[in-house]
C-alpha cells in the first residue's frame, strides 16, 4: 500500500492535516511509525512531518521548564539544566533511538515502552497539544487516560515544574536488557519535602497498567509523613493497588506485582 509523504512549515497547518485524514500518522523520530510501517501496519496511508522549529524548543532557565515534542532524549542528556532527567532519558534505547526518539513520540509509546512518560507523570508534567479545535494545555494524567482518542492530534510540547532539590525526584527502570531493553517495571517518584514531612507525593508506574499509572494508594500512605521506615512500609504494601500488570515476554504480571514493591522500597529509601 503506498504511503504519501506531507510536510508542513509550521505546526498548525500539520496539526490541521491530521485531524482531516483519518489514516494520518505524525513522523517526529520515526521510532514508533516507522516501525509501524515496517511491520506492515495498512492503517497508515499518509505520513506528516512539520519543520516547525518551535516543536524542538527547550526553556529551560527558570523552574518552569518547557520541552518541545521535538527534543530528542539525546539532546536532554546533552543539557546541564536537565541533569535530573538525564537517568530517564539514558535509561532508553541505544545510542541509535536516544538520538532519534522524541518526547513527544514517547508519549504514545505502548507497554513496555514509553519510560520517559512515567518520569513526566511523577512531574505533574502538562501537555501542549493541538487539534482541530485549536491549542490546549492537557494535565498529563488526562492525556494518557484519552490518548487513544487523540489520533488526530498533534503533541507541541511538555512543561513541568524543576524539582527543587536533587533527592525529590527519584526514577529506577527494571529491564532484562540495559539499557536498551523494554521494561519489566519503571518507577518514578516525586518526594518534595517540607518541615519534614512530604507534600504532594507522586507517584508513577511503567508497564503495570494499559498506560503509566500513578499508585495512589502508595502516595496517599506517604502523604503528609517522614520519609521512615514505617511509611514507607506502608507504601510499599499500598503500591499495586489500581495496577492491572500483563503477562508478556518480558515477564508475567504476578512477576511484576512482586518486585515492584521490592524496587518501590530501595527508592524510597534512597538506595541505588
């Protein structure tokens, strides 16, 4: 089945032709689409490209920090400001994906795929996204809830809040395969402490439901506490509740429900 090819100058007029064709996929990195159209995906009959250069745009200065779709997760590791995604992004693919792989892309990536979103679903991360419709801001939880219904989408860029010091932002990926390997569990955690106690935990899984998921019940058992051995026990015993992990070839979902307290446990507690 041939395949056209549509490139745009700017990101509305690309983001307009994926909401009228229906058959139309977005080509940032190439890592998920064109894998897609290698393995004979026939649901595909249009590629659109955009050369917009705001879609590759970092602000990264201040504790705002925005991230063109556009970015590759080699140029993040190539930035000091964003030192504390620089685990997340090196935890993904070889040298070849890092440099082609895009945020924007990662977004849409299928289990056991997809780790730098659950870093930016432990952030709080919001989504820029244009359609049809116009440009609108999405709470990033939100989006993954939708995301199959955004096909005709456009992703412009992610934004989040700079953790405010090193330890508040924690992230551990499990994989048979490093670095380049899919993922049995990846975990990331967001502890912002204040007098003490935590506020405004977050915490978030990889390949432990359809899409990264926040473990609730394990941030409301740290809430408000010390980070000690008694909370975090108990967060530990809350973090599968609301999961609904899969077997696959990379392990079976009791293999999951297992270890990733074990993993939950060794992060709160700061151990490497």
């Amino acid at each position: 089945m041939p395949v056209t090819v549509k490139t745009f100058a700017t990101s509305g007029e690309a983001a307009a032709a994926l909401s009228s064709e229906r058959d139309a996929r977005y080509l940032g990195g190439g890592t998920l689409v064109m894998r897609a159209l290698n393995e004979g995906d026939v649901s595909v009959s249009t590629i659109v490209r955009a050369t917009d250069r705001t879609l590759t745009h970092l602000d990264i200065a201040g504790p705002r920090i925005t991230i063109g779709a556009g970015v590759t997760f080699a140029r993040v590791l190539a930035e000091h400001e964003l030192a504390f995604l620089h685990p997340v992004a090196g935890s993904i693919g070889g040298p070849a994906v890092r440099n082609m792989g895009t945020i924007g892309g990662n977004l849409f990536a299928p289990n056991p795929f997809g780790d730098f979103t659950v870093a930016l679903l432990a952030l709080d991360a919001t989504v820029a996204v244009q359609s049809g419709y116009g440009a609108r801001d999405v709470p990033i939880e939100e989006f993954l809830a939708g995301r199959g219904r955004l096909q005709g989408a456009l992703v412009l860029s992610v934004s989040l809040r700079r953790p405010s010091y090193a330890e508040a932002f924690r992230y551990r990926k499990i994989a048979r395969i490093r670095p380049k390997g899919g993922s049995v569990v990846t975990l990331a955690v967001h502890l912002p402490i204040s007098g003490g106690r935590t506020v405004g935990a977050r915490i978030a899984l990889g390949a432990m439901a359809a899409t990264p998921v926040r473990a609730k019940a394990a941030e409301r058992a740290i809430e408000g506490s010390a980070v000690d051995a008694a909370s975090v026990a108990a967060a530990v015993a809350a973090v599968t509740e609301g999961t609904s992990p899969v077997d696959d070839s990379l392990a079976s979902a009791w293999y999951r429900r297992e270890v990733v307290g074990v993993h939950l446990r060794r992060l709160l507690s700061g151990q490497q």
